[in-house]
C-alpha cells in the first residue's frame, strides 16, 4: 500500500472514531450539584433519592458509619456522590454512588445511630443526633455533597461500568 493510500485510510479511521466519539459524547452528560446533607436526607426520606434493591442494605460497619459522621461534624469534606436525574422537574434521582452515606445520614439524624468509638471527638460518644447542641446540629444540616447527575439518557451498560469503576476502589499508599 502506497503511502499516500495508508495516509488516507488512517485520516479515515480518524474521522469515523472521532465521529463516533462526538456521537456518544452527546449521549452523556453530567451535572454537579451542591446538596446540603439536610436536603439530601429529606429528599431520601421522600423517595426522591431512589436506591435500587440491590444497593439499599446497610452494609457498612459502625466503623465506617463512625468515620463519615465524625468526618461531617468536623466540616472535613467527602467524596462525591453519584446518580442519575430521572425525573428534573420532580428532581428524582437514582443514586448510583453513595446509598451507604446516605442511609448513615437518615439513621444518625433520625436518632437511629449512637455516636461511639470516635476517635478524634471521644467526648461526643453516646450521642444520637438530637444530644448534640442545637448549633452543631445545624451546622452538621447544612454541611454539603457534591453530587454528580448524569441524565438517564445515558445506557444502562455505561452507568453500570462507571459504578463498576467508582465501586474498585483506590490503592492503598
């Protein structure tokens, strides 16, 4: 094949990757959005955060329930949540990342969590969320997630390899 000829079948190849690239970009979209823990506990408690079957046990250990309460309360961020806007105009979401936050969320706030083990704010175990004094507790309210939304145009079997992805986990350092 002359050159000329494989440089035109690579420009060709080019074209039509980037076509279907640009294709499935349009299909994909996101949004970010800051949700105070208030809001998102809420919006859980009415259904509007929806978490599949397969997502909506409580598998976290009091370890872990600890660690993200304590992490809050300290005003110390966290990782971002992820779901899928289903309905904009009644603000539904399917939540991909982030059942477990916040299924700890609704239990600490609905005094279904008793603080314990904590081990940077010792002085706070034995509390449920209506022990802690008034201000903090409106400040822990008003503490936000970052939450990305894709829109449910997005198929099914790239929604379920991001979840795949954020559910791997890091490299411990």
């Amino acid at each position: 094949m002359s050159k000329n000829r494989s440089d035109r079948v690579a420009a060709d190849f080019q074209q039509d990757s980037h076509s279907k690239l640009t294709e499935m970009q349009r299909q994909v979209y996101s949004y970010s959005f800051l949700f105070s823990i208030d809001y998102i506990v809420e919006q859980f408690q009415k259904n509007h955060f929806y978490i599949p079957e397969s997502k909506r046990h409580l598998i976290w250990s009091k370890r872990q329930q600890m660690k993200l309460i304590e992490t809050l309360l300290l005003g110390l961020p966290v990782p971002f949540m992820f779901v899928i806007l289903i309905d904009a105009e009644e603000e539904q979401y399917e939540v991909v990342d982030g059942s477990q936050r916040i299924q700890t969320l609704d239990a600490f706030m609905s005094d279904n969590l008793v603080l314990e083990n904590l081990e940077i704010l010792p002085l706070l175990n034995g509390f449920k969320f209506s022990d802690i004094h008034f201000i903090q507790r409106n400040k822990f309210k008003c503490r936000v997630f970052e939450t990305f939304a894709i829109g449910k145009t997005i198929p099914r079997n790239i929604i379920q390899e991001i979840a795949t992805r954020l559910d791997s986990g890091g490299t411990p350092l």
